[in-house]
C-alpha cells in the first residue's frame, strides 16, 4: 500500500473518529479487517490493547501500530498525519468561531446526539473485547473485583489497572509455571 493512498484512509478514519481511542477500534474493524482484509479482528484487538496499555493517545498509537504493519516506519508516520489532519484544521477553525458555536442551541443539539453516537461505539467495543477475550475463573474474579474496586471502594482508574495488570500477570505466570512442570 502506497504512502499516499495509507495517509488517506487515515484522514477518512480521523473525519468520522468522535469520541477517541474508544471508537477506534469499531472503525478499523470495518476499515481493515471488514472491507480491506488486511488484518484480522484479533490482530487489531492485540493493536487496541496495546495501545491502551502504552502513555499517550489510544487512537494515535493504534494508528502507528497499523501504519508501521503496513509499510515501516513511514507507514507509521503517514497514518499519524493522516488520522490527525482533519481534527487539526477542524479545532483551527473552529477554535476562530468558537463563541458564536458555543451559544448556539443546534450545535449543542448535535453534541447531545454526537454523544449518544460515541456511548453506542464504546458499548460495541467493550462487547468486541467481550467475545474476543478468553475467559476463566481468573477473569471473572479479576473482573468482578476490578468493578467493585472502580464503584465500591471508589479506586482511581490509573491504580486499578496497574493493580490488576500485576495481578492479571502474576495469575498467569503461575499457571504457566505450572503447564511447564
């Protein structure tokens, strides 16, 4: 695939992509797994993953993972650009007519409705990662008391996912070590 033609499906994904790294991966699903066949629905689980799990912007990063799978490290440079090209000269734009936007009633109309779109995405992905997850005891009970620990006990985001990442590893490195013996 051509530099060109990668940056351009980039810059159609990043027009349609509201809502960030949560809507993602509905949108490259259909893109490159759907229409394009270049990935399968599980390498681009991995890619979505993986790019949750690293600092920085979800969207972006599963952008250069794609791109740099396609064609390299320019691969990986064209889709960022591309992916970020439209909300860029978008947030310019818009940022000169903000005021005037800011107070009108059908903008904040279609915000509402926008929203509804982005909560919809983000139910799709989460049922995604759902089916596509392999299950065990471990992941249920890992699952239930990561839930407890965000509503209940009121845990930041940030120490949940570190505190059940290392729990998550230990499990499964203790039953490796186990398969192994």
């Amino acid at each position: 695939m051509s530099l060109t033609k990668l940056f351009l499906i980039f810059v159609k994904i990043g027009a349609i992509l509201l809502g960030g790294g949560y809507v993602i991966l509905p949108i490259m699903q259909s893109e490159f797994a759907d229409k394009r066949k270049l990935f399968s629905e599980e390498e681009l689980i991995n890619y979505y993953t993986l790019a949750q799990s690293l600092p920085g912007i979800v969207a972006a990063n599963m952008t250069m993972f794609i791109g740099y799978k396609l064609n390299g490290k320019w691969g990986a440079v064209a889709a960022m650009f591309g992916i970020i090209f439209v909300p860029f000269f978008s947030i310019a734009l818009l940022s000169a007519v903000l005021e005037i936007f800011v107070s009108n009633e059908y903008v904040q109309n279609a915000m509402w409705g926008v929203g509804i779109g982005v909560i919809s995405l983000i139910l799709l992905t989460v049922r995604e990662m759902w089916q596509n997850t392999s299950k065990d005891i471990f992941f249920y009970i890992i699952f239930l008391f990561s839930l407890y620990s965000l509503l209940i006990l009121k845990f930041s985001p940030i120490h949940t996912i570190i505190l059940f990442s290392i729990l998550g590893l230990s499990i499964k490195a203790v039953q490796k070590r186990r398969i192994n013996k």
